[in-house]
C-alpha cells in the first residue's frame, strides 16, 4: 500500500518490496520536501518553530514508559517501550528551555536519507521551540491529544502541532513508538533504530503495525489516568475528554485506536493510508477528521447521498468541485491515490468530516517544511522554483494547526468552530471533501455521568 512507500522513503526505502494492493501501482517513494540535498551544511541562522497562536506558555515533560506486559511486535525477547512528551499549559517564566531534539536522532534521520552530510545537523537539532522542560502547570482539568508520528520519523516531528495544542488550553503526548523510528533516544544513551521499516513488506504487516500503535496509545492513555500515573501533573488530564491524532502511520493507528478504545472521543487522520477496514459501525458515533493533502486523494469522490460537498470554488464554474473528483488535463477521472479513505467514508457515519489542502504534500502536517524553509541554499546553488501552489512551511503548519485545533476543540470542549463550517479566507487551501451538517456549540461535550 502507498503508505509504506511513503513511510519507507524516511527510512530504508530500497528495503521495502512493492506490495500487494495500491502499493504495487504506487511508484517509488517521494523525497521529504524539507529534505532537499542541493540545501548545504553550511553556518545558518539559528532555527525556529513559529510561536504557538494560542494566548498560554507551554510546558514540556518527559517520559519513558515501559509496557511489561506485552512484548515487542519488532524484538519480541524485550518489552514494549516508549518515549512519550507531555506538552501542557504552563506558568510563564518557569522551567527551562526545552530541546527540539537530539543531535543523534537529526543525524540519524537524515543519514536515512543520504543526507547526514548536505543539511546542518546541529542547527536542526537546537531548533527553538516555545515548550519550557519542567515548568509549572497552570491548573485545570483539560482534555487530552494523543499524537502520534509517522513510519521512521518520530515525535519531534509533531513538536509545532504538540505546542498549538497546548497553547490552547490542552494536553498533548507525543509518542515515539520503540523500533518504529529512525532513531529514538532511550535513557541510558540507548538510540533504537527503525527495525520495522525493515520489516514491513505486506498489507498485513501494515495493519499489525496500525494496532500495535493503538495499544501503545492506549496504554499510555493508562499510564496517564490510572491509579498510579506515570506523570506527576497527570492529575490536570480529564480522563473523559481524550482524542487521538497521527500523522501517516500514526494516523493509521489514530483510526485504530478508535476501533479497539471506546474511552478516545474523537480522532483525526493526517494524510495516512488507513490499514484495519471499517465495519459499518464507524466508530459508533464518534468524530472522525481525515485530512491530507489533495494531490493524494485526486480523485476522491464519497458516496452520493453520504455527505459529499462540493468546494465553493465550483460554484465559481472552475470545476475544482471535489465532491465530484478531479480530472486530468485531458479531461479523464484521475484515480484516487488512496482508495482507503473513500472505503472509510462510507462506514464512519456522522459526525465526520474530510478536508484535502491544495498545494500540501504528504510531510505538510508535520514540522519538516517549516525547517526546511530556513536553511538557506549554498551561494553556488540557483533556487530550484516552487511548484506552482505550492505552501510554504509556515502556511502549513497554520492549516494544521488551525483545523486540528478546532476540531478537537469542538468534540473535547464543546466550543463553537465556525471554521469547520464553513470555507475560509484565511485558509483558501482547503477544500471540503466530505461533511456533515454541523452541530451546534454545544455539541461534542462529554460529562462524566
């Protein structure tokens, strides 16, 4: 399926063997756009994630969490573990500067890429954040995000969404999945390699991974609100009010997670190929948010009659309705990429909605173009141009943040979003897949009882 090509370019691409199903039509991977190898290792400018929009600081703890109850799907003769960073609201001025990452796992992930020696592996790993290590929590109850990266990447990748978050009033974890990255940092010095991009070859394989993921965000969600939590503040965490949100294969394991924890809310697919079928269920009345990028889903049409909805630039007579599917220049249906989404759509039942962002691509909802947009290219390098459309980093990760943010808002706080509602000014990009009528602020909430 397309979405090991695209986890694997991350990792070990010439590892992974074509597939059965939509891999085998899916072509070879393509390079991350935040990983161009014309961008020199020369001196930068300091690196920089943009300010979260909401009005809180932010804090950032970390943990190792260790699973001893269940073995390793990649090294069975160890138990599961995880890293895991809780970014929540936070007194201002407390703590310290928290790290974006370390110098190993940059290196790492670019030398995946043939790239340790073309990009400036310390200034990617101090990039500025907003997050201060060990700062004092503001008080509350809030609600709960669980996020998780895609295939080889790991949770840094989710640091601006993770911080968005917070600033806004919520709780997020990011979560490194052990073997499941191209390079994680455990205590001790220990660095865990990507042993599943290895391993991964099959739609099976693909699937298994998906709910592996799931019970490790279930799992974290225990270590969490149980009896005995495994973070100290984990008593600002509303056990009632939890959603999950992933990136590629994380996203996967978002839906997953849906499908096997009745205790998650609601949950939202970035760009991820789904790898567990949806039975007509849905997740039982749960929200769902697909969103990805439209060059992945060119032709994706739901069911007439199940809440498809046109683009308001239809309406205009550009014909770009995407209730209707693109069409190449020659006039012909374009198949869609990742006919997985469209199988979902007609099971997820309300509330439910799917957004597609022109100009994205599969890595525009994670932190990687934002950074790649301020490494400069070498003197001797001519800028390659753009693809027309094309966002920026800083444009993508506003989307991202932007939709994420009121979706889970609206399920998890009962707070009204007008921008789910309706099209967008500030957000021309998006275009409406699928919907649902809407409900009304109040909708959403889930009391304790």
């Amino acid at each position: 399926m397309r979405e090991i090509f695209r986890a694997a370019c991350l990792a070990v691409a010439t590892l992974l063997l074509p597939v059965a199903g939509t891999a085998a039509a899916a072509g070879p991977p393509p390079a991350p756009p935040a990983l161009s190898p014309t961008q020199g290792p020369g001196t930068v400018a300091a690196l920089a994630l943009p300010r979260p929009t909401g009005p809180l600081a932010v804090g950032r703890d970390t943990l190792h969490l260790v699973d001893q109850h269940r073995r390793d799907p990649w090294v069975p003769t160890v138990a599961r573990e995880l890293m895991v960073d809780i970014y929540y609201p936070a007194r201002p001025a407390t703590g310290t500067p928290a790290r974006y990452a370390t110098a190993e796992e940059i290196r790492a992930y670019l030398a995946a890429l043939g790239l340790a020696d073309a990009l400036p592996v310390q200034a990617l790993a101090d990039t500025r954040i907003a997050s201060r290590a060990g700062a004092l929590p503001l008080p509350g109850r809030r609600p709960l995000v669980l996020l998780s990266p895609g295939l080889g990447v790991g949770r840094r990748s989710l640091t601006g969404l993770a911080e968005d978050l917070a600033s806004r009033g919520l709780v997020a974890a990011t979560v490194d999945h052990a073997y499941e990255s191209v390079a994680t940092v455990f205590p001790g010095g220990r660095t865990l390699t990507c042993v599943a991009c290895d391993r991964m070859r099959t739609d099976a394989d693909f699937a298994a991974a998906s709910r592996g993921r799931a019970a490790d965000l279930s799992f974290v969600l225990d270590s969490l609100t149980g009896a005995h939590p495994a973070w100290r503040d984990a008593a600002v965490i509303d056990p009632a009010r939890v959603a999950a949100v992933g990136h590629s294969l994380g996203g996967s394991a978002a839906a997953s997670l849906l499908l096997h924890d009745r205790r998650v809310r609601a949950g939202v697919d970035l760009d991820g190929t789904l790898g567990e079928p949806l039975g007509a269920g849905g997740f039982g009345g749960r929200a769902f948010l697909l969103f990805g990028a439209t060059a992945d889903h060119p032709g994706a049409t739901p069911a007439a009659g199940d809440g498809a909805a046109k683009n308001p630039a239809a309406a205009a007579g550009d014909g770009a309705s995407r209730g209707g599917g693109a069409v190449k220049a020659d006039g012909a249906a374009q198949e869609d990429d990742d006919p997985t989404w469209a199988q979902a759509w007609a099971h997820l039942g309300p509330p439910r909605l799917w957004l597609d962002v022109d100009g994205a691509d599969h890595f525009s909802f994670t932190d990687d173009p934002v950074l790649a947009d301020q490494i400069p290219l070498p003197a001797a390098v001519p800028p390659a141009p753009a693809p027309a459309g094309a966002l920026t980093g800083r444009q993508a990760l506003a989307i991202t943040r932007a939709y994420v943010g009121a979706f889970v808002e609206r399920w998890l706080c009962g707070r009204a979003q007008p921008l789910l509602d309706a099209p967008s000014r500030a957000f021309p990009q998006v275009r409406v897949v699928g919907r649902d009528p809407q409900p009304g602020p109040g909708a959403g909430v889930t009391r304790r009882r």
